[in-house]
C-alpha cells in the first residue's frame, strides 16, 4: 500500500491532474487533453481516418490515472 502512494506521489506530486483541467474551458479542455493523448490516437489505426473533431471530443473523455508498476489493470 506505501509503494502504490510513494508511486502516486512522485508521479504526480499530490496534483489532481482531472480537477485541474476542468477549471477551464471546455474548448481549451480539449486542446490540452488532445495535446496529452495525440500520440496514443495517432497510433491507433481505428482512429486513422478521424478528424480533428473527433479526437477532441473523444481526448475530452479520457482520464489520467496512475498505476504503480506490478499492479494488473483490467477493466471488465
């Protein structure tokens, strides 16, 4: 339980990334949120013919998380 805050916190260092990004604009929301994500969409063959709108509204719905190393992730 230490190491999964001591992860937490070096990655993150206390800062809710989530609560952060809501305090402005939805339209600058989506600027920043495409920014942090372009990379994992642009790889992502389902999203190759996508356009701009599109990825913004779609980067709009993703969340950060952090999960210590060695934890499994399943989301069922």
């Amino acid at each position: 339980m230490e190491d999964s805050f001591e992860h937490e916190w070096k990655n993150t260092k206390g800062i809710d990334m989530n609560s952060i990004l809501k305090t402005f604009p939805e339209c600058i929301q989506a600027d920043i949120c495409l920014h942090l994500n372009r990379e994992l969409l642009n790889n992502c063959p389902v999203f190759e013919d996508a356009d701009e709108i599109c990825l913004r509204a779609l980067a709009l719905l993703f969340k950060s998380t952090h999960i210590p190393p060695g934890d499994t992730l399943i989301h069922q």
